[in-house]
C-alpha cells in the first residue's frame, strides 16, 4: 500500500505535482454528481475536472473577479463568499458512510483538511465560509450509522463555519468516513483500512502513551488541551507494559502522586497522596466514590485519569489535593477472549481473563467480562496476600438514542497485616528490610461489591440525560497486633491487641443534563446535575488490651492469637445532596471558559458506645457553595494557555465537638493554577502547572484546654508539575513527569509552622520508556526501560525523623506477535534499599528488592 503523508498541508499540495494551471476553469461549469467521484479507497482527496454536460454556475464569483486561470485562484474565489448548505445525505457503505454536502447552486466549499482533527472518540473537520440552510431543521444527525459509529453530526459552529463531528462507540471509528462536496472528496477518517492510498492528516493521533481526552475534569469529553486545569492519564498501554495490577503502582508514573502507608489498616483507604494531601473519598471508578480499604486492583480498568487540584464542583466533599477516577473496561462490538498468566519471585502467580463482545446478531446487546486472581508472597517474611476479582457490565442499545450500562463488580481480599519497621532516632530502624514485626496470624480481609447502572438518553441533537444509580457494601476485618510504642534504646516494641470490623454501605444516585447551545457568537455545553449519597456503616473496634511487646532486632514471635471481644461501636448516617451547573464556554475558537457552582447539604447522623455505656447521639449539618473558574487561550493550535481558580470541602466528623460542645466547620480549600499544554510533535504532548493551594479551618490544639482542638491550622502546597507523555518516533514511546512540591504548614498553634508534610518529597521525577522494533525479522520485540527518584520526605508532622531519597530502575523486555505476547519485567534492577512511605514514627514502609515478573497472554 502507498502511503502519502501530510503535514501542515491543504489538499491543493495533492494537485500541484500534477496540476500547474487550468486554464478557463472559471468559464466552465463544475461537476457536483457524487456518482462521478472516485469509488472509496481509489483516493482520499480528489478534485474532478469539470463536466460541461452539468449545470452549477459561479455567478456570484464571476461578477466580482475576472476568471481563474489556476487552482490558488479557483480557491481564493471560493473562500470569498459565504456557501449556503441546502442539503445533506449520509450514504451507508459495506466500509464505512460517505456525507455528502449539497450547496445552493453547487457552489464549492473551501475545505481545508487541515481542520480535520481528533477528539477523544471522535473525529472532526470544521468547514469555513459555509451556512447551513436545510429546509427542515437547524443541524444534521443520524445515530448509529455503522456498528463503531455512534453519531454523525453537522452544526452551524458560528455565522460563518460548520463542524462535522463523528463519534465513535468508546474509540475512534476504524469504519471509513469519506466527506464529498462540489466533486471533491476528503477522508475524515486516515486510520481506517484502505486498499490503495492512505493519506495521513495532521492531527490524527491515537491513544497510546498520549490520551487526547479525559471526562474526569469536566464530567464531558473534553480534549486535554482544553481543560484549564492539570490532568494525567495513565493509559492502557502503560498498565500493559509496566505489568501493573494495582492502582499505587499505576500511580507511580504520575507527577505530584506519592503513596501515604497505612495499607491494610487505614480506616481512609488505600493511602495516596496528590498534592500533599491524603485522598479519602476521592478514589472514583467510572466518576462515582469507590471506597474500600483494601488495595485496588486495576485488572478490570481501561485507563487511570488523575485530577490535580480541588474537584469539588462535581464530585462533592473531599481533600484538595485532587481526585482519581479508575475508568473501567467496556463492552466491545467485536468478539474479544483475552487469556493471561503472570508468575514471578517471591511466589507470586496472577491469571487473568477478559471476555467481550455482541450477544444478538444487530450488536445491540453486548458484554464484557473481567475475571482475575491474585496469590501473591513477598520480601517480607510471613507475608502473603490473595484477591480474586469479578467484573462484569453489559451494555444495551434500547434504541439508536437510549443506551443502558448494568455493572457489577465483586472483590475478596486477603493478606497479612504488615505495619512495616519504626523509626529510631532521624532514620528508619537499622533492620533487615524482610524484618517483620507483627505476628503471622495477623490478616486483613474483605468481601466487596458493587452493583448499579448508567442510563444514557439523547433527547435531540443537542440535549442529552444521564442518569446512574450504585450501590456498594463491603465488610472489613482486621485482627492482629498493631505498634504502640518503641523503646529506642533497647528496641522493644510495645504492642496491643487490634481487632475491627463492621459493614459499610452506600447508595449512590444522580441525574444529569448536558445541553448545547449558541448564544450570538458564545458557543455553550452546560451540564447541570442532582446527585444523592446515602452512607451507612456500624464499625465495632477492639484496641484496649496489651499484647506481648517484641524485639525489633532480635524477634521472637509468640503467635498468641487473642480472642474477639468489642469494646467500642459506632453507628453512622450520612445523607448527603448536591446540585451543581457547569457551562463550559468557547466565547472564541482559540478562548475558552470553564465556570462551574456546586450546593451541597450533609446530614450526619453518628452514634458511639463503649461496651457496657449508654449510647451517644450526635447530629452535624453542612451546608457549602464551592465555585470554580477557568480560560484557555490558545495563541496557535499545538498551544493552550490556562488559569483557574478551584475550592473544596470535608466536613468534620460528626461525632466531634469543642469544648463548649459547638461543631467543627468544614475543612475548606482553594487552588489557584497556571500552566501550559503544548503538542512538541503529532503525537507527544507537554504540560507544565504552578499551583498554590491552601487548606483551612484545619484542627489544632487548644493550648488553654489540653485534649480539645481549635480550627486555626491551615496547610500550604505549592510547586510546579512537568509532564510529558505520547510517542517520539514510531515504536518509541515515553512518559515522564517531575514535580517540585512545597508542602508545609503555614498556620498552627504548635511551634511546627514550617515543617513539611508527612511523606511528601520535594523534589519527584519518573520516567517510562519503551521501544518497539517496527518491521523486519524482530518486529515485535520491545524493551522498556524506567526509573523512579524521590527526594527526601519527612517521616512525621513533628519532622522528628526523615525518609532518605532513592533512585529506582525498572526495566521490561516484550514480544507481541499476531495474537499473542510474551513479557518480562523487572523491578528495582539494581537492588537499591529505599522506603516509600510513613504515616509517624511507628509506620515506616520498606520498598521492595529486584523482582521478576513474566507474563504470557493470548488473544483470539
């Protein structure tokens, strides 16, 4: 097959190397029959010699320009009248839809392909000096045209120019999209298979290392470049070739992410640092809380997008540091088996599999499914773990305007409770880092599941509904001793019996409207929505009793299990609403506005009991407006300058009080930002953030009234990010990301005013490259190659001891071929001692030595 690139290019560079002049074009008449064009696949863009037999008349230009003599003469005429749009048909082929643009008395449309474009899962081309004027409506649709095509739309953009978008079914169409007007013919499509010439536009990128979008930020499709705020997205393709199975690690790519300790045993959840700051009830799958106290698996996931900055315009309460939304795998239109088996050192085995694909024969109902286990050792002696997981959604096309999505999701854990080793003095102990200090009985373990829909509903072409509805119930159990204090002389670590459980649930429901529409010039997309969250959850602890201390240097365990007796209980309802609009605004095609408000009202509803004690009511109410504004300004097209200003919330506990019994306000936040988004090449992008963010009405101590806190504390987080990710050459793919961070606290009562942030490094760099042999007998054969540096980190708010900096190598040695691939990664190649995270002194998490992962998987 020819291949014929163009960069930067309209299609008269196509008719220059054969065409010079053609004289008395204008005295001639052009042919307009769709029938006359090359068949599809012949060529992408064709001009037809004008046919005298046919009548399409030039009135309008001849009247004021003397006859064309050449093409560059030819076009600047068109593009010098304003064409109306009578009509428009959309012709279904056996390889794709052909759309074909009539004009009032044939006149050419000056299209330059140039302006054909990707966005997300769609593809566009913005026509200038064109009107619509159909006899019937305002905007040209039709749904579901082929099976990998969803929509086909063409809207007047402003008075003089019109957008023709076609969307996808979750990526871009494969199908051909040819666009004919006045004879001539354009592909809007270069990815689709062709049998002759394929012409290859600037613009056109897929995926890869580089995402053009992400709906995390705005809730929409939005193009990357045209959200004022810093996201990263860790694609498919990274998981795939880093070999990750859980989020903490898919998050080390990430500028500004670090890990926070606590695995197992954190009442918050995985513990993950944005910003600086701790991410409870900001972990979402699909864009809805996914809460959970066990480590997420990323088996079922199609990509990661992280959110940098306050969310709480859509998301409700949470920290400020940002958001992560885990985006999972969906239904495919073609059948899909994919078989994977992983195996790797310290007795660690993974199988996977992913089923998708139709169930009835026009694709209308379609499937997917998602099944994996884990059972895994570690470096750590006594440590194991075990999860299986269970992920299915199916996807029904009620009609060509109404879709729904049933999920499910079910998950079992089970693993050691591992607290780590302690600090003594400013360092981590001096101890083997396989040392463990807990007992072997020790475990964590949890039965999850999640079950709810999606419901999606086109109104007409420029309002749609969306409504979901989850519910999610897990039950954790933690037994086993826990740290309690370290005698630094002598070694001996105090412990004490530990046992929690409980059930924890929630319902999840909200409905949403995305509209748009034009104001003179103001392009807008409005989504307005209600959401609802009821939380329900009994927790029951033990933590009075002493258990046998030990000895970090020489450990002797007693392997004393201790028998199960509650001693204090909670009893929670949380009822939370919220209303937010959002209008997302492009007052011109190079300035964009994005503002948004959120309402939100929190009820809660909390009781505690000791064993043998009456039970006691607290009630704490909130109510909270959280604004958010931001532009882009995009000067040429690769570049997209942004500013925006964002806020946030977190209620306080409920059942907390100061010492006059009053209630603690919301923790609230805000962040301004700066930055910019640049493509350095057709498919590598670069962003660059500075942020400030300051979070307040933080609790400190009462200084008159030991035991009681006062909210006078604020923190401060402030850096820059630099991230690049996409691809450099073809088979060279890379993504890095660096991170200076400011964190400390800016406001206290404690002389601690200065001191960072608990396990947040200053300086944060990582890089993840891969290459791919593209042709010839290695085709196939990759290598990739990483490495991971963070700086120091204070171990403690007190910054009574440090976490010294490490520098991590990663590498990975692939095969693909056909169907099929076989992998191997390697983990800290060079062995290098290092910690990632501590919660305080008594919490201190070693990182893993080398370790080896092979992989095989098939697809058919």
């Amino acid at each position: 097959m020819r291949t014929i690139k163009l960069r930067h290019y309209s299609w008269i560079v196509i008719l220059a190397s054969s065409l010079v002049s053609l004289p008395g074009w204008a005295e001639e008449t052009l042919s307009s029959d769709a029938a006359d064009a090359p068949e599809l696949g012949e060529t992408e863009t064709v001009i037809s010699p004008p046919q005298k037999s046919q009548e399409i008349y030039l009135a309008d230009l001849k009247q004021e320009h003397s006859p064309a003599t050449t093409v560059q003469e030819w076009i600047a005429q068109i593009e010098a009248a304003i064409a109306p749009i009578t009509a428009i048909n959309l012709n279904r082929m056996d390889t794709g839809v052909e759309i074909v643009l009539q004009t009032a008395e044939g006149r050419p449309l000056a299209v330059d392909s140039n302006q054909f474009r990707t966005e997300g899962n769609a593809l566009v081309a913005d026509i200038p000096n064109a009107r619509l004027a159909l006899p019937n409506a305002q905007e040209f649709s039709v749904d579901n045209p082929t099976d990998d095509i969803t929509s086909v739309r063409v809207t007047q953009l402003d008075s003089s120019n019109i957008r023709i978008r076609v969307t996808g079914n979750n990526t871009l169409p494969r199908s051909a999209v040819i666009l004919r007007t006045g004879g001539l013919t354009y592909s809007l499509n270069p990815q689709a298979d062709r049998p002759d010439i394929e012409i290859l536009v600037t613009g056109d990128r897929e995926d890869g290392y580089n995402p053009f979008s992400a709906s995390t930020a705005t809730g929409t499709n939005t193009p990357l470049r045209d959200v004022p705020l810093s996201i990263q997205v860790v694609p498919q393709q990274v998981l795939e070739d880093r070999q990750v199975r859980e989020l903490e690690t898919a998050l080390e790519t990430v500028g500004g992410v670090s890990p926070a300790g606590g695995r197992g045993t954190s009442v918050a959840g995985p513990g993950i640092l944005i910003r600086g700051f701790l991410t409870p009830n900001s972990i979402l799958r699909g864009g809805i809380n996914i809460t959970s106290l066990s480590p997420l698996s990323t088996t079922d996931i199609e990509r990661v997008e992280v959110l940098k900055g306050p969310a709480s315009v859509l998301f409700g309460q949470g920290e400020p540091g940002g958001v992560i939304n885990l985006v999972p795998k969906r239904p495919l239109r073609d059948p899909l088996y994919s078989f994977s088996a992983t195996a790797g050192n310290f007795n660690t085995y993974q199988g996977a599999i992913d089923f998708s694909g139709p169930l009835n024969a026009d694709r209308s109902l379609r499937y997917r499914l998602n099944v994996s286990y884990d059972n895994y050792g570690s470096f750590r002696n006594f440590v194991n773990g075990e999860r299986l997981l269970v992920s299915p959604i199916l996807t029904w096309d009620i009609t060509p305007n109404t879709s729904i999505d049933f999920y499910g999701q079910y998950t079992r854990d089970r693993e050691t409770i591992d607290e780590g080793i302690v600090a003594i003095g400013r360092r981590p102990a001096n101890v083997p880092r396989d040392r463990f200090l807990g007992e072997p009985f020790a475990e964590f373990e949890q039965d999850q599941f999640n079950l709810g829909y999606r419901l999606n509903h086109r109104i007409n072409a420029n309002v749609s509904l969306r409504h979901a509805l989850q519910y999610t119930q897990y039950t954790p159990k933690r037994y086993g001793p826990l740290f309690d204090s370290i005698d630094e002389e002598t070694g001996e670590l105090a412990r004490y019996e530990y046992y929690a459980g409980g059930t924890y649930r929630r319902f999840f429901t909200n409905a949403e409207v995305v509209g748009e529409f034009n104001t003179g010039y103001v392009r807008h997309q409005i989504l307005f929505g209600t959401e609802y969250r009821r939380d329900s959850e009994n927790p029951l602890f033990q933590f009075s009793n002493e258990y046998p201390s030990i000895d970090i240097f020489n450990p002797v365990y007693t392997r004393r299990r201790f028998p199960i007796e509650p001693e204090f209980f909670r009893d929670d309802r949380i009822n939370t609403i919220g209303v937010y609009l959002q209008d997302q605004m492009e007052i011109f095609p190079n300035f964009k506005v994005l503002a948004g408000i959120r309402y939100d009202h929190i009820h809660q509803f909390r009781t505690t009991r000791d064993v043998g004690e009456p039970r006691n009511e607290f009630v704490l109410r909130n109510d909270r407006f959280t604004p958010r504004l931001g532009a882009v300004y995009q000067p040429i097209p690769p570049v997209s300058l942004y500013a925006s200003y964002s806020t946030s919330f977190r209620p306080a506990f409920g059942a907390t009080r100061n010492r006059d019994g009053s209630t603690f306000e919301p923790e609230t936040g805000r962040q301004l930002e700066v930055g910019v988004k640049a493509d350095l090449l057709e498919r590598l992008s670069l962003t660059l953030a500075a942020f400030d963010i300051r979070k307040q009405n933080v609790r400190t101590p009462d200084p008159n009234n030991p035991g009681f806190s006062l909210q006078t504390g604020e923190v401060a987080s402030r850096g820059i990010e630099l991230s690049l990710g996409g691809q450099i050459l073809p088979g060279w793919n890379i993504t890095a990301a660096y991170t200076y961070l400011d964190a400390f606290v800016s406001q206290d009562n404690r002389p601690i005013v200065g001191n960072r942030l608990t396990s947040v490094p200053e300086n944060q760099f990582s890089l993840w490259t891969t290459y791919e042999v593209q042709q010839g007998n290695l085709q196939g054969l990759g290598f990739g190659l990483g490495t991971f540096f963070v700086g120091d980190r204070q171990g403690d708010l007190e910054n009574t001891f440090i976490l010294p900096s490490y520098f991590r190598t990663d590498a990975a040695l692939f095969y693909r071929r056909n169907n099929w691939r076989a992998q191997l990664n390697f983990q800290n190649l060079f062995n290098t001692e290092y910690f990632t995270s501590a919660s305080y002194r008594l919490n201190v998490t070693p990182g893993a030595p080398f370790t080896v992962l092979g992989t095989v998987s098939v697809d058919f």
